[in-house]
C-alpha cells in the first residue's frame, strides 16, 4: 500500500496538502545531496501527521518549505487552506511592541484565522496574566520564560487548517497545561505535521506516523504506535535521538538557493 492510499484512507474530503514530486535538502553540508525519492503524497483534513527521522536536517528543512521561508529543490506543496507559522515561532515581530500591538499587527495579517478562532480573546488574555503577561508590556521586556509562554499562546489563538510544530519542549512543559487545552480546541476538525522527538506530544496530539530514513525514503506508514516504536528503535541504533533543545531557525544552512530568503513574518 502506497504512503497517499494509507494516509488519506480516513478520509474522502478534498486533501489540505498535496506534495507535488516534492524534493528536499538532506544534508545540511551538502547542498547537492537531496532525499532520494520524490515525494508524491497528501494530507486529509483531520490528518494529524507526526513526521519521524533521526535526521534532524531534514526535518527543519519540511518545517521550513511549509512556511514558506525557504523553497523545496524541486517540486510544490499545493496549499487547500491556511497554514500556520511554526508553532511558537517569534518571526518578525519587533521587540518594541507592545503585546496588544503584537495581536493588532497578525490580527491584521491573519484576519480571517482570527475571526474563526475558538479561542476567545478574554481566554488568550486571561492565559497571559496567569503568567504576569500584561497587554501594555513591551516584547523586550518579558523574560524567556515569558516569551516563550507568550509566542506559544500567540500561534494558539488564530485558526488554521493546518498547524507546523517543530519542537514540544516548552508545550509539554507543566507551565503549558493551558496552552494545551486550547490547542486541543483549535484542532477539531484541523490537521497538524509535526517534526521532533517528544512521544508525549505524538500520543496526545497525532493519529498518524511517518517514519523516514536519513535520505527522506519513506521506510513506514500509519498507525502511530508502530511508528513510534520503529523510530525508537532506529534511535537507539544510531545512537542519536533528536533534541526538543534544538532551536528551529532560518540561518543560511537552511536555504536551497542563493534567491532562498527568509520571511520577514511569522
């Protein structure tokens, strides 16, 4: 059975994500050295998809083509609905903003994400000031913990149809319970890809696995245990298990081409 038969057989709705013989950078040294097969796959509305390898390259390089901040070597991913930023990224917003400012600013940008949120405002402020978070504070003034509570909480109110999420650590800490609930909100009836290494979040947010070798060959599909499992297993020996630490960024590594630039937005 092929990668598109068993991750669109939950569903006969039109795909959110068509990969379109779609190539990647494999090696973050070598830019000539791409996965092996090109991808020809889907993603179904609902599909919450856990993409597993333990090369963490490649991995930065899906999340970073999905949100456009740099090009695939080859090929498309079609787009049939909105797509997040990485989830807890801070993209481009100024330091010198204010929190409310910062929420004017993508309101704008993401208008139709924010009206249909199922999040409401008094809800993503009343999370804020559980952690001393108060609207008039500039960016530049919380400390990391904040900041990380605050993007995490940005990413969480507007709706998508699908949501990037690269890294878990801070989502799965204990201070986050909250952040979860209304996550677990915006989800229904949305898909999710997610890259990293953190089982916990795999089992409480994906239904699906994806498991692929270090040159982006598809090696397992489906069920989300057998997955998890096989990647485990493929850590152990290598010996490498990707980091939650790992800071997903957009340095020059990560592009594909010298017109490659990264966006100046979330």
């Amino acid at each position: 059975m092929s990668i598109h038969q068993v991750l669109n057989s939950s569903s006969s709705a039109e795909p959110i994500l068509v990969f379109d013989e779609f190539v990647l950078r494999a090696d973050k040294s070598d830019s000539s050295v791409v996965i092996s097969s090109p991808w020809n796959w889907w993603l179904n509305p609902g599909d919450r998809l856990s993409v597993m390898t333990t090369n963490s390259f490649l991995s930065y390089q899906l999340m970073a083509t999905l949100a456009d901040f740099v090009k695939p070597v080859s090929g498309e991913v079609v787009k049939r609905g909105t797509v997040s930023w990485p989830l807890g990224g801070e993209g481009g917003l100024d330091g010198k903003l204010s929190i409310d400012q910062s929420l004017d600013f993508l309101s704008n940008i993401y208008s139709d994400c924010f009206e249909k949120s199922r999040v409401t405002l008094q809800e993503f402020y009343e999370v804020l000031q559980a952690q001393s978070i108060e609207p008039s504070l500039k960016l530049k003034e919380l400390d990391k913990d904040q900041k990380d509570y605050f993007y995490m909480a940005l990413s969480i109110l507007f709706s998508f149809d699908v949501y990037l999420v690269p890294k878990f650590r801070y989502l799965m800490s204990r201070k986050a319970v909250p952040l979860r609930a209304l996550l677990h909100r915006q989800l229904e009836g949305c898909s999710l890809i997610s890259t990293g290494g953190n089982n916990r979040f795999r089992r409480e947010f994906c239904n699906k696995g994806l498991v692929l070798d270090g040159f982006g060959e598809v090696i397992f599909q489906g069920d989300l245990e057998q997955a998890i499992v096989l990647i485990d297993q493929k850590n152990d020996d290598s010996g490498k298990v990707d980091s939650d630490e790992d800071q997903f960024d957009f340095g020059d590594s990560l592009k594909n081409s010298d017109q490659d630039e990264p966006n100046d937005v979330l």
